[in-house]
C-alpha cells in the first residue's frame, strides 16, 4: 500500500519541478506547505478521492457584488444578507460575492489588499456571518493587482520581494501572437527608482499582471487562498487564469505552467481538511474551457461559457438549433468535476464561446438585435490586426425583450424560458443577482462611469427594490418569484442532480429538449422548452414515454399520457415531465 504522504509528496515535487525547473525543488515544497498549512493548521492524511458529493439537486448560486443593494444606511453586505435571508432562503443554497476587497478600478478587480474588506461594504464579520447560512464564494484575482496598490508601488521603488513580482517585457518585442481580451496596449511604460520599465497589462493599465515565474509570487497566493478559507470561503473563482503564465513569443494563453498551477492547487485542495471547491473563469471557445478539468486534476467546475451566447440566440431567432448542436456534443463532466451553468454576469455575453457554433450572419443578426434592446458591443484586438465583437454588454432582461422579429407580448415568458434552461442542464445552475430581479439595463451608470459594463452593474435602493418585490404586478415581483418556483421544485428532484445522466432530445427544432435520470436511475425527467413564440404540439411516443407509468409536468401538475393526445407547448411553455 503506498504511503500517501509520500504521494503527496511526490506528486507535489513533480507539478514544481515542472512549473519551476530552475529553483531547489525540496525547497519551494516546503514553502507551499508552510504557506498552505501554516503553524495551527494540518492536511489530510489521504487525498478527498472524486465523486458527485460535493455538490446535489440543492444546490443553487446567486452571484452579486457586495453592494449591489444599498441603501445609504446599512452595511451592503448586512443588506445583502438580509436580501438572502428574506427572499433566497431554500432558493439558492450559495452565493459568490464578487470582489469585495479594496480596490481602484474595475468593480473590484483591480485589488490593493486581499487581506481585507472594503470598508464601504462590511467587514470580515459581515462575510462570516454570510458564510455560516450560505455556501460562499469568493474571487482570487490572480493575474493581476491595482496600478495604485501597495505590491506595485513597492515594485515601483524596488522594494524587495516586489521588486520581483510583476512581469516585465521589452517594448521591441515582437508580441503580435498574445491573445487579447481588450483593446488597450498590452505594455505600459512606468517609472521605477531604476528608470523606465514596461509591465504587462493584459486588462488594464490599472490592472498589472503578477510574474509567476516568481515562486514568491504563488505562495503569496497561497496564503491568501488560506485566509480566504479561515473566513469561510468554501469555491475560489480563478480569476482570468487561462492568462497567468507568460512567455513572449507564444500566444501566453492556456500555457502548460498554467495548468500546473491549477493542478498544484487542486493538489492541496483535495488535501485540505475544509471541502474546498475550484471553478475555473475561462472565457474562451469550448475545448479550450473543458481542459481546465484536467483529467479530474484540475477545477472541480468550470463555467459553461458557451450557453449565454447560445440561450440568448435561441430565444431571439425561435429556433434552437444550434443549441442543440453544440448540447448535443457536449461531453459530461468527469467523476468529480460539474459544469457552472448561468446565462448573466458581471461582464457581459462573451462572443468568444460561440466561435465554431454559431455562423457569422447569425452572430450578426443577434449583436444587431441586442443593439436595438440598447445593448453596447465592447471589442478585442486580434493577433493579426483589427477587432472583433468580445462581449455584449447588456441587461439580460432587457435584451429578452425583443426577437429577430422585433418586441411582442411575451417578454416575461420569454425571460423565464430561458432561465428555465438553465436549471434544467447537467451542471450548478448560476444565477446574477440582475437576472433575479429583472433589473433594466442602467444607461445612467455606462454614461457616468465611461464604462460598458456598468450596464448591468446596477445597484438597487433596498426600500425602492422591497417595494417592487411587493407589488405582484411589477416586473422584479413576477421574475423572483417564478424563478424562485421552480428553483424549489428542481431542488427536489434527483435527476437534477449535477452530474444526473443526461441525452439531448433531437426534436421540433423550435423545442430544446434533454432527457435527465438520477444517479440511481429511480427518476426521469424530460425537460422541455419552447424557444418560439408558437404553439408546438409533441406527440409522446416521441420522447419514449413508457406506458403504464404515472407521468406528471412538474412544472403546471397536469397528467401527461403515453399513449395520449400531443402535448402542446405554448410560446415559450417549459415542461419538466417525470414519472416522479
């Protein structure tokens, strides 16, 4: 039987010999140890092994900034708390509060002190508190820090270790082949007390990225990562990951480093005595987000990029083709490893997901139509030259408002239709805080901030938002509580489990279709959307329906017969039907 001390060991040495050849490997082990284990703290003594238990048909995810409710009064995160406490008990089981540390730019991003709070939203007791109701995910901003914080400014005077720890490159350097998410320059020139020098800025020029060919740089990380699970956090988000690792001269994205390091902190994950879970933020096509699964190494979950860009077409063009193209090639997750599934964020729609799947003219129809929703297009440049769409910057809501066809009666339905998806996919489904509550798009904020995301980073009056919550009538009323509805009832049935078999239907091409059975094979659900705003009649032996088994819509408590008449979806109907 192998010790497994000395599989970790080994194991360990291994992802550093790799990730850095030149340093004393036994050396740079001990380190990550004391880093990740400091004085008071110990690991497992076998590594967690991988299975479907981290995760159940409970679990679903709110995702919200600290203060995006406010009222002028209150701490953000004590409203945010109460918001939870008030409208989300037994509807979502977690919440990842975006950045809530101190920061200069970016909504968070561009962080100072990842030691602490922002003292606008709360305090380390406020995220506790949180965590102890709701399982709590926080954001390791990995790739970069604040242009203004102290890491850069101490660079800035060659203050060691800092002077180390971002990374540097000559302006003459051909970097045509670095992939880039914006169209700013990648180098910034900035004075040090040793002259000029030039920082890698792959966001930014306010967010300069950190050189982890540094080991310094990783265990600072790592104690971070310590910090954040003392205080609760039970999910890192890797921040930008896919861009960590540099090498001029490649594309210093998706490097072998970088996946080294993700598989070094899923080593000392799977070690650690707290149940700690990494989702991978890859904003990028979908072969290149499935290797963060590693061979069940990596994430434990990864965001399902692919499924904004392509819910949003569907719902606007009425027909789910190439939804059902793409689902359809999508593999499971492996054992241990989930799917993040969401339709909203922060950003905004990436673009670069649908590469591959959906054609140019139809990207085109559906750019155009969320333009005419009031939706803006934030671009990249490319290695070659020029620029492309990246992101859509847009109120969900909103952008559900209108088709191909122009707006109609069924905005609402429409919304939920896509929602609906959502819960019904293989995965942890992932819902923005501005998709609960229906939240227009905030053109006020893009204006007075200069920044296309602002958009959809609107923050709600508490008493303004309570008092909309209360009128049955009001658009946040109606969304929160039908998404609130069948959240509780998906909550209750095994084969939405995440890793719950799953088949994609190849029906009505107006019909998203996929059969789930739970782990046990007990129950079946067919989880079936109408993306069109016309009445589509299914006849049940089209999706096997056994005979002589009670079968029921959870979702409108009709009986649904085998061998009956077909079943009609009107506009934008979703059905889940189980034999229960």
């Amino acid at each position: 039987m192998p010790n497994p001390i000395n599989a970790f060991n080994l194991r360990l040495t291994d992802l550093v010999r790799r990730i850095y050849p030149d340093y004393d490997a036994d050396i740079v082990v001990s380190q990550i140890v004391d880093a990740f284990w400091p004085e008071g703290t110990h690991r497992r003594q076998r590594a967690r092994t991988p299975s479907n238990r981290l995760w159940s048909q409970h679990d679903a995810l709110l995702i919200t900034y600290g203060n995006s409710i406010i009222d002028g009064s209150h701490k953000p995160l004590d409203l945010l708390r109460d918001f939870l406490q008030g409208h989300l008990a037994g509807v979502v089981s977690g919440v990842h509060i975006l950045p809530f540390f101190p920061h200069t730019s970016d909504d968070g991003f561009a962080v100072t002190d990842f030691r602490a709070v922002d003292p606008q939203l709360g305090d380390w007791a406020d995220i506790g508190r949180i965590a102890s109701e709701f399982h709590l995910m926080s954001d390791l901003v990995l790739n970069h820090v604040s242009s203004q914080g102290p890491w850069f400014n101490a660079y800035r005077q060659r203050q060691a270790p800092y002077d180390r720890f971002f990374f540097e490159a000559d302006a003459k350097e051909d970097l045509s082949a670095v992939v880039r998410p914006r169209t700013t320059p990648l180098l910034q020139e900035v004075e040090t007390k040793d002259g000029p020098r030039h920082v890698w800025c792959t966001f930014s020029h306010d967010q300069v990225d950190l050189d982890f060919r540094n080991p310094e740089v990783l265990l600072e990380m790592l104690r971070i990562i310590r910090l954040h699970i003392d205080a609760g956090v039970r999910t890192l988000r890797l921040d930008a990951v896919a861009f960590v690792w540099k090498k001029v001269g490649t594309s210093c994205i998706h490097l072998p480093e970088t996946h080294a390091i993700v598989q070094l902190m899923r080593l000392l994950c799977d070690y650690a005595v707290e149940t700690v879970v990494l989702l991978t933020e890859t904003n990028v096509p979908r072969a290149e987000n499935l290797s963060y699964f590693g061979n069940r190494n990596e994430a434990h979950a990864v965001y399902n990029f692919s499924l904004p860009p392509l819910i949003l077409h569907a719902m606007q063009s009425g027909t789910a083709r190439y939804l059902h193209k793409w689902q359809a090639s999508m593999p499971p997750a492996q054992l241990g490893c989930a799917y993040l599934n969401f339709t909203a964020s922060h950003d905004g729609i990436g673009m670069r997901p649908a590469e591959g799947v959906l054609p140019p003219e139809e990207k085109a129809r559906m750019i155009d139509t969320v333009q005419q929703a009031g939706g803006l297009v934030s671009m990249r440049t490319l290695p070659q030259g020029g620029e492309e769409p990246y992101e859509l910057n847009c109120s969900l809501f909103d952008t559900m408002r209108r088709t191909f066809d122009g707006e109609d009666a069924h905005h609402i339905a429409r919304f939920l239709c896509s929602q609906t998806i959502v819960m019904s996919l293989e995965g942890i489904p992932a819902f923005y805080i501005h998709s609960l509550l229906a939240t227009p798009g905030d053109h006020e904020g893009v204006e007075r901030r200069g920044m296309n995301r602002a958009i959809n980073r609107h923050r709600w009056h508490y008493p303004d938002l309570l008092e909309r919550l209360a009128d049955p009538g009001s658009a946040q009323s109606h969304v929160l509580h039908g998404m609130s509805e069948r959240l509780r009832i998906r909550a209750k049935q095994p084969a939405f489990h995440p890793n719950a078999t799953q088949f994609t239907l190849w029906l009505d091409d107006r019909l998203f279709g996929i059969w789930r059975q739970s782990l046990d094979r007990s129950q079946s659900i067919f989880a079936i959307h109408n993306v069109s705003d016309e009445t589509v009649l299914l006849s049940p032996p089209s999706i096997n329906l056994i005979e002589d088994v009670s079968w029921i819509d959870l979702l409108s408590g009709e009986e649904i017969a085998a061998t009956g008449p077909d079943i009609p979806f009107t506009p934008y109907q979703c059905r889940w039907i189980t034999n229960g």
